[in-house]
C-alpha cells in the first residue's frame, strides 16, 4: 500500500502524518470532526486554553464512541449528560484560572 505525507491542522496547530493512502478520507474526516467539536465547546463554554479544548474534546469524542460501540443501533446519541459534565468541568477549570 501506498505512504503518503499529509499535514492536518488540529486546533491551530499543524501535525505531519505519513499515512496508508486509502487512511487519507477518514483521517481527514476526523480531524474535521475533532476541530467541530472544538469549535462547539469554544462557543459553549468559557474554555480559552487550547490544551483544555483538545482534552475536553477528547473525552467527549471516546464517550460517544464507548457508547456507539454499546448501542445495537446507529441512531444519534444524547449528548446532555456529556454536556453537563463538560460544563462542570469547565467551571472547576474556571475557578482554577481565577485562583491563579
């Protein structure tokens, strides 16, 4: 199979992948998904430091994935409990920031 280079920009930054040229859609395709979901908790809740975006749409991304895997259907997945830890998290962080 053939290797390709292909530069992905996640979050702002820029990361060089050597990838198996029938991996390029999905790849491409995830880091879409991955930069939307950034996008969504940036607009959502009051997170500025990229490193907590990246790990907050980490976590968020595993869970819906956890319970994909679980579901014996493909129907969309309720998001509010994820939303409301991620928004716990986000005033934990916050209060963090401000005692700093």
């Amino acid at each position: 199979m053939a290797k390709i280079s292909l530069k992905v920009n996640i979050a702002g930054r820029s990361y060089p992948l050597t990838i198996n040229e029938r991996e390029k859609q999905g790849v491409l395709s995830a880091v879409e998904n991955i930069n939307s979901a950034i996008e969504h908790l940036k607009k959502n809740y009051a997170v500025k430091d990229p490193q907590d975006l990246i790990a907050m749409t980490a976590l968020q991304l595993i869970i819906k994935k956890d319970s994909n895997q679980k579901s014996s259907s493909n129907t969309a997945q309720d998001l509010g409990p994820i939303d409301q830890a991620l928004q716990t998290l986000s005033n934990q962080l916050d209060e963090a920031n401000s005692k700093t």
